[in-house]
C-alpha cells in the first residue's frame, strides 16, 4: 500500500506541475 500510495503521489505532483506549465503558458 505504502508503495502505490507513493506512485499516486506522484502522478499527482507530475500533473500540478504540468498544469503549472499550462498556466505559465497562457
């Protein structure tokens, strides 16, 4: 459990950054 819960975090960071990225870009 310890270990998916860790790959779904980070998915999640992955995709704050990337709607970070979206938000810098318009």
């Amino acid at each position: 459990m310890g270990m998916a819960r860790r790959s779904t975090n980070g998915l999640t960071r992955r995709l704050h950054i990337d709607l970070q990225r979206v938000s810098s870009a318009y």
